[in-house]
C-alpha cells in the first residue's frame, strides 16, 4: 500500500522510479531501517528514507564491513 502511494506521489510530481527501487525504499522506509547504497539518484525522491553513502570509493568485502565509514548522503548533497 504505501509503495503505491509512493509511486502515485512521484507520478504527480513527474518523478518517475523503477518499480524494483521503489520497492526496496519502501521496505527501507516501512521498516525504518537506512538504506545503503551508492544510486542516492533515485532513492532520494523516497520521502522520510535514510540513506546512507560508503565514504570514498572501492568494493566492500565482508570481512571489512564493520570497519567501513559510512555517511549520510544529506551531510555533503548541494542544496536545492
């Protein structure tokens, strides 16, 4: 239900996004947890989802997961 909110809220404002994104930002935003991940592009038109950026760049292997920095994208976005 909320995702359909969601994507009729984005349609109004002419901001489509893929259906597979919508649906993890809504389970994100549901469920209150951040969403990590490098396309902030199209999560960030998700309202009241918190997403977070690795800092700098590279893969992350799971051995180094609890030692990598994390950042919320809001902390560097350029005002609009």
């Amino acid at each position: 239900m909320e995702a359909s909110r969601i994507m009729a809220d984005l349609r109004r404002r002419g901001q489509t996004i893929e259906i597979r994104d919508l649906f993890i930002g809504t389970i994100s935003k549901i469920n209150e947890t951040p969403l990590i991940t490098r396309d902030v592009k199209h999560y960030e038109r998700i309202p009241e989802l918190t997403i977070f950026t690795p800092r700098g760049s590279g893969e992350i292997n799971s051995s180094d997961w609890h030692n990598f920095k994390w950042r919320d994208y809001r902390e560097t976005a350029e005002p609009n």
